[in-house]
C-alpha cells in the first residue's frame, strides 16, 4: 500500500525496509504514545514500527542529525518523547531508535546480520 511520509529520510528508510529480507512488516505512523511535557499531557505519533523475521520489534523515530544533537543537548520536547518510547517498548520488550541520515543505509544490514 502506499505511504505518505514526511522527509527525503523517511522516504529512504521505507526504502530499505522493503529492500531488507530479515524485515516481516512494517508500518508508518501508527503507534501513539501518550507522554507528559512540562506538566501537560500530550501524545506522540512515532514514525515507523517495525517486525522483524525474527520477532523483535523496533519503534523508529528518523530525524536529522543536527536535530537529533540539539534534542540530546537541550533535552527539549523531542527528549521527552523518546524518553516515554523508550519505556513504551521496555514494557513489551520492543526496541526504540531514534535512527538519522548517517544510521538509514547500515541499519538494515545490522538487523539482517544479528
């Protein structure tokens, strides 16, 4: 099916996904996770989730780097929900990466190695 994504990124990780022959199904947009920020609740919409042959899950956030190097500095907004995905997939021992332009075109390789 077709899948509207966001940035050149996403569009490249889609790419390799359905390039990778250890990856079952993936999905786009469709897992939300429920976080507070600054005392406020708020939900966020994570970019992919992915299944692997093997059974391992991933939630995969796809920024740019220098995005991704500001949020871990400032630990703004964008800190905070990957905190709340990372202890989402703790709870039903699924993985969550916050991959990059540098990460897309070696992380399936790794997946499909392990």
């Amino acid at each position: 099916k077709a899948v509207k994504y966001r940035s050149s990124y996403e569009l490249e990780f889609c790419k390799v996904l359905d390039a990778a022959n250890c990856v079952a199904s993936w999905g786009y947009e469709c897992i939300w996770i429920r976080y507070r920020y600054r005392g406020k609740p708020r939900s966020y919409l994570v970019d992919f989730i992915v299944t692997l042959t093997n059974g391992q899950k991933f939630l995969i956030e796809v920024k740019p780097r220098s995005f991704y190097d500001r949020a871990m500095q400032t630990r703004d907004m964008n800190w905070h929900k990957w905190n709340a995905a990372i202890s989402f997939c703790q709870q039903r021992n699924w993985q969550f990466k916050v991959i990059t332009e540098q990460s897309i075109p070696v992380l399936a390789k790794l997946w499909c190695k392990a």
